[in-house]
C-alpha cells in the first residue's frame, strides 16, 4: 500500500492531490472494514486508547468550559437581570457548538497525533511492509481499527464533555453564584430539544469529526515519508489540518442542520 | 498477554458504559422534565385562569423566599382555568387558607414564579388542599394595552350616541381612541376633522348608551396615558340637572399638551407627590406647583 501523494510544485495542485488521495484512502479504508472484523480485538485496544484513555483530558476540559462560560454569561446576563437564562445558555452552547468542536480538537491532539506517530514509525521502521509479507492486510489490521476506534469513541467523549460542562456551570452558576437550582434546571429543560440539540447537534456532528479527525490521522500516518522528520511534519500536519477541517466542516454542519 | 487484552476489554467497556451514561444524563436530566430531588414537601393546588410563561419547576415564593416549586401544570379539558400543582416544603406547613398565589414575573423580561402572599384565615392549607384564591399572570399585551390606553375599548354593546367637542389642538388623537369618564372606557371617538369654519379641530365621541346622564356642562379633555402612551379624551362631568343628548355639543374642552408642557407638568407632580408619600430626603424638589 504507497498511497503517497506524486509531488507537485504548486500548493494548490499539492493540496488538491492531498485531498484526492486522502478521498480515495477512505475508500480503500470503509471497503476494509468486513476484512478487519477479523481483528476486532485490535479495534477494542484502539478504542481503549483513543477513547478510555482521553477521557480525564475530555472530562477536565468539560468542566472548565462550563464553568467559564456560566462565569462569562452570568456577568453579562446581570446587565439585563436575566441569569437565570445563563444555565439554559450554557447548555444550548455546549450541545450545539463547543461540545462536538471541542471534543474534536481536543481528540485531534491527544488521539489524532498518536496514531499518526505511531503509524508513521511503523512505516519508518519498515513494520508495514513486514506485515505485507506476513500476508496481514496493513490496511485491515493498522488502519481500520483506528478509524473505527475513532468514530465510535467521539461521540461518547463528546456526551461525557458535554455532562461535564453541565456539571461545571451548574457548580459555578447554582452552587456559587446563587442562581435557583429549579429555574437552572427547567430553563434548560425548556429549551433544549433531544432531536436538534442532542442528536443533531452532539451526536452527529461528533460522528461527523470523529470520522474526519480519525481519518486524516490515519492517512496521515500512511503517507508520512518514513523518516523521522516526515513523522514529525506527517504529525503536525494531522494537527493542522484536522483543525482547519473540524471548524470549516462544523459551519457547513451547522448551515445544513439548523 | 491475555490479561493485557482482557485489562483493555474492561478499559474500553467502562468508557463506553460511560459514554452512555452522560448520553442519558443530556437526554433525560437536561431536556425533558425530571424531577429534581427535593427535600420532603406537600404539595397543594392553585386554580389560575392565565399561567402565563409558567414552567414546571419554577419556583415557590413567600416574601420572596423560595419555599418550593411548581410540580406541575395541568389542563382539564373542558375547563378553562390551568391546575398548578405546588411542591412547598414540609417547613413552611402554616400556609393561611385564604392567602393569594399570584404569578409574578422577575424583572422585566425574567422568569414567573408563583408568589404566595398569606392571608388571615386562622385555618391553614392541608396536604393537597388548594389555594383558593389566585392573580393570574398579566399577558404583556394587556398591560401595554392598559398602558397605552387602547387596549379596554367597549364594544357598543347598548348602541351609542353621539357628541361633538371643538379642540383647538388635538395631538395625536385619532378615530378609534377611547374616551374615558373616571379612567374607565366610556366610548370612544369617532372622528377627528378640521372645521374649514371654526379653524379648528371637531371631535365626534360616541358614548356608550347605558351612560346618558352626563351633564352638559362637562368638560372634555385630550390627555395621554402615561408619559409615552396614546392620546385619549376625558370627560369630567360638570354640575348641570340636564344631561349630554344625542347631537350636543360639549362647549368646555381642554386641548391637547405639548410634550413640554406635559414633561414639566410630570416633572413638577411627580416629585410633589414623592415628597408627600416618601419624604426620605428628597427635598431638592422644584418648588413650583400646579
């Protein structure tokens, strides 16, 4: 498998040919998936790593991003004698836009990064052609795995971030700054509909951005020159550009959602 | 190994057992109704014609002290008044029988909640007794309206008749506006015209029948309602034995202020009026008066 890019001169060219390949590499990896059900303890391990083990990084950011945005809101909304509205704010914020955009940069450091690295040094160290040899499908048994490692896991990661910045405004609007815990509560209720806030808004769209984030990790990996500055830039790169995708993919999500 | 990949198993079960649970703590804790753990409280009822924005789970007030929240809403069909279940707690059990549960709104635009004032009744509200008298909530159309005037204006339920009033300046006054006797909505006006003759303005007020013995010496007057609100016509009865008929002409009439003179006029009556009631150092008022 040498899916890497043929090189151009020309950035856009560069980059057009970037997205081709990495359109066809996810080809390649959804016609994968019956092959690597074979490996489904490797698809468990995955998950255990991109999912289990991002959870205290998901879960602390949660918090804290629910508890600055109620301290923001709270601020502002006194202006108008309105804060009881903040909790309802609070979550309608969360669940629509900083939950799914959050989760998915932050899975794109802690998860995207790791499996571009690990990849790339498989590749480096000629691990992937090993398995070529060995008769093991590198895309069945390395690829796909992560990539559904991925999709399952950041829709889970995003519920758990979005509880806890429920959590964390909670503590900061009720428990400290003395909004009504039942106002907070049926405000939020009120206005926070399960259909378009939580499975269009956290549920799809972290589908959407694990599949996106995960993919381009992995392709990344795959395409990495294999020596060690091609990790690090292949690495960088999964940064970069799943960044730029999670933002530009969350307008046109949120264009075609509302 | 295999207890490596065993230890991932449990891993990876926990952190989707996980996942779902904070996806059903969003899907049932923060979008539907559920019910918040309380302390212990009993709950009665209140009948009120208009809840207004009311939501489950508002809270309870006495002196505007939170003693509980609005269990629940309910609609019997067929009835027209909403039942509101109220959760007080088991602390407040001395709730008189006849106090008033109102619905209030917090500030302007904030939230309803339901106000408890107590009443004298030596009798207390039991468990799953109800509060029999009740406010229900203003709609914000019906206290504009009555703000600005326009909103009570009767329906000539007992035909009319008709007077004219000669102003020599009637503002902003139009057809449609009401006319007021004592504040209360009497008729209203018919027509606003220039008299090409008189150069000035003729006002027609069509007056509800059932009010036929207003003197004819009564004066007429374009006020405002409030410092910003529409224009309305007041008539204050005079002393005559003989009432207004049908055709008459109102001969006393107070035209329309300007806005200065309104502004002044506030101004002045407003802060004599503080004094009066408050008199908490506010003597920095204009010592003029009317």
């Amino acid at each position: 498998m040498n899916a890497r890019a043929p090189q151009h001169n020309n950035v856009v060219i560069q980059s057009l040919a970037q997205i081709g390949n990495c359109g066809l590499f996810l080809l390649t990896l959804l016609v994968a998936i019956p092959r690597s059900f074979r490996y489904v303890r490797e698809t468990v391990r995955q998950l255990w790593f991109v999912g289990a083990m991002s959870l205290t990084i998901i879960m602390v950011c949660g918090l804290f991003i629910g508890m600055v945005l109620m301290l923001q809101l709270y601020n502002v909304l006194s202006i108008f004698g309105s804060t009881s509205a903040s909790g309802m704010v609070v979550a309608l914020a969360v669940y629509r836009e900083l939950g799914p955009v959050v989760t998915a940069l932050l899975f794109a450091g802690r998860a995207g990064t790791s499996i571009t690295a690990e990849i790339g040094l498989m590749r480096a160290t000629d691990q992937i052609d090993a398995m070529e040899m060995m008769a093991v499908d590198p895309i069945a048994y390395v690829a796909t795995p992560r990539f559904l490692a991925g999709l399952i896991a950041m829709p889970l990661l995003c519920c758990v971030f979005c509880a806890m910045a429920i959590f964390g405004g909670h503590l900061v609007g009720v428990t400290w700054l003395g909004i009504d815990n039942g106002t907070f509560w049926s405000n939020m209720t009120a206005v926070v509909v399960v259909h378009t806030d939580i499975v269009n808004g956290v549920l799809f769209k972290s589908l959407v951005f694990g599949a996106v984030v995960s993919l381009i990790a992995v392709f990344q990996g795959f395409t990495t020159p294999p020596t060690s500055e091609g990790v690090a830039y292949a690495t960088t790169r999964t940064v970069v550009a799943s960044s730029i995708a999670i933002l530009a993919l969350d307008f046109v999500l949120t264009a075609f959602l509302m | 190994m295999s207890q490596q990949r065993s230890s991932y198993a449990v891993g990876t079960g926990l952190f989707i057992v996980l996942g779902f649970a904070a996806l059903a703590y969003l899907a049932t804790q923060t979008s539907s109704v559920a019910n918040v753990h309380q302390g212990a409280s009993y709950s009665v009822d209140a009948h009120f014609t208009n809840i207004g924005q009311l939501k489950e789970r508002a809270p309870v007030k006495i002196a505007g002290v939170r003693v509980g929240q609005v269990q629940s809403i309910t609609l019997t069909p067929g009835q027209e008044v909403a039942d509101v279940k109220l959760a007080i707690d088991k602390r407040y059990d001395a709730i008189p029988q006849d106090s008033v549960a109102t619905i209030f709104t917090s500030g302007l635009l904030g939230d309803q909640y339901v106000g408890i004032e107590y009443g004298s009744s030596k009798q207390m509200v039991a468990a799953g007794g109800t509060l029999s008298r009740t406010k229900s909530s203003q709609p914000l159309e019906e206290m504009l309206g009555k703000f600005f005037g326009a909103g009570g204006v009767t329906d000539n339920i007992g035909g009319t008749y008709v007077v004219k009033a000669d102003f020599t300046n009637v503002g902003t006054l139009s057809a449609g506006a009401p006319v007021k006797m004592a504040g209360v909505v009497i008729g209203s006006v018919q027509s606003v015209r220039a008299d090409p003759v008189k150069l000035n303005a003729q006002v027609v007020l069509a007056i509800d029948k059932r009010y036929d013995t207003i003197p004819d010496d009564s004066s007429a007057a374009v006020f405002t309602s409030g410092l910003i609100g529409s224009q309305y016509v007041a008539i204050q009865p005079g002393g005559s034995p003989d009432a207004l008929k049908d055709g008459d002409e109102m001969i006393l009439t107070q035209s329309a202020m300007q806005l200065e003179d309104l502004i002044g006029k506030f101004l002045v009556n407003g802060s004599s009026s503080d004094k009066k009631d408050a008199g908490d150092g506010k003597s920095d008022t204009p010592a003029g008066k009317h």
